[in-house]
C-alpha cells in the first residue's frame, strides 16, 4: 500500500503578513510490525515548504508527496497535521522518538500482542484505541513543537471492511480541513 498527498492549498498560513515557512507531518498507523519495538508499528515523515503565502498550493510535483508505503497488518490510520514551521523544529520521527521514549508502554503491548497471531475482537479494539490514542499524542506533540496548526485530518480504514481505503480521497476535487485543501490517494502497489 501507499499514500500519497496529491494537492495541498494552504488557505491561511497563521502569519499576519507575507510568507511563512510551512511543515506537513504525516503519521501512519498500520500495525505490521518486522520488529517488537512500537515504533515498527508507525511511519512518521515531515516535509518541509519555504515561503508559502495565504491561498498557495505547495510545490509537491504531479507524482504526489509519498507519506508511507508499506504492507499495513489489520488496519491502516492516517493522521495528517499541517503547520507553521516556526523554528524549524524537528521532524515528526525525532519528535516521538524523544517524547515516547519514557512512555510508549500502552502503544507497544496493544501492537506488539497482534503480531502474535490472529487476534480477538477485544484485542483489535484496543489496538485500534491504542492507534488512536498514539495519533492524539502525536498531535499534542507536534502543537508543543510548532504553535500554529493550519489544518489537521485523520481516518482509519479496515482491510476487509474498508479495503484500506484504496482510491482517492475525495473522489473529485479537495478536502477543506480549517484552512487547509487537499486530496490524496492510497494505492495497491
């Protein structure tokens, strides 16, 4: 699977005048794990924009901005956070990776216990919470390290129920998430 951003417009950069550097950070939750860390339950990535005014659309190219490819296990979650990038502050991974460092404990055991096999209903619930929980913790993460939030979006999608999500999200045209347009796609590859 992957998912790429296909079109971002920044409505309001959140600077009174002019242009203003701009950060989007893109976590994805999928709960396929190659280790038993949780960390290898998650794909942060951070791309940064210079000088972007009111009403721009970001200069991602027609291939799109790759945020995660992978083989997702269960489920796959997507959180989304665009941003002032006031002090260059670092990137979404080194920001989890320090503030998870002392209590990552809840994510891991949820994740770690689906590696183990089929799960249970209960035991893929509280993953899918743990998922969330994780996606909240990012945001309060992310808002201590930039301020501003430009706009924010998230969603899950179920392999059999959902199909992953698979195609364009929305069908035709943008998302508007406060002052925030985009579209983008999650593909079979």
């Amino acid at each position: 699977m992957a998912i790429r951003l296909l079109d971002v417009v920044v409505h309001n950069n959140r600077k009174l005048f002019g242009e203003a550097a701009v950060r989007i950070d893109a976590l994805v939750l999928h709960a396929n794990a190659k280790g038993t860390q949780a960390s290898d339950f998650y794909s942060p990535v951070t791309f940064r924009f210079d000088r972007v005014a009111d009403g721009d659309r970001l200069p991602i190219g027609e291939g799109g901005l790759l945020v995660f490819m992978g083989k997702p296990r269960y489920f796959l979650d997507l959180f989304l956070t665009v941003s002032r990038d006031l002090n260059r502050s670092d990137s979404l991974e080194r920001l989890l990776r320090e503030a998870s460092s002392t209590d990552s404990t809840p994510l891991a055991d949820s994740l770690l216990a689906l590696v183990a096999g089929a799960p249970s209903p209960d035991l893929l619930g509280s993953a899918l919470h743990a998922a969330l929980s994780f996606g909240d913790f990012a945001l309060q993460v992310l808002r201590l390290a930039t301020g501003a939030t430009i706009g924010l979006y998230r969603n899950s999608w179920l392999r059999g129920v959902d199909g992953w999500g698979v195609g364009r999200h929305p069908p035709a045209g943008l998302l508007r998430t406060k002052d925030l347009s985009f579209g983008f796609e999650v593909v079979e590859v």
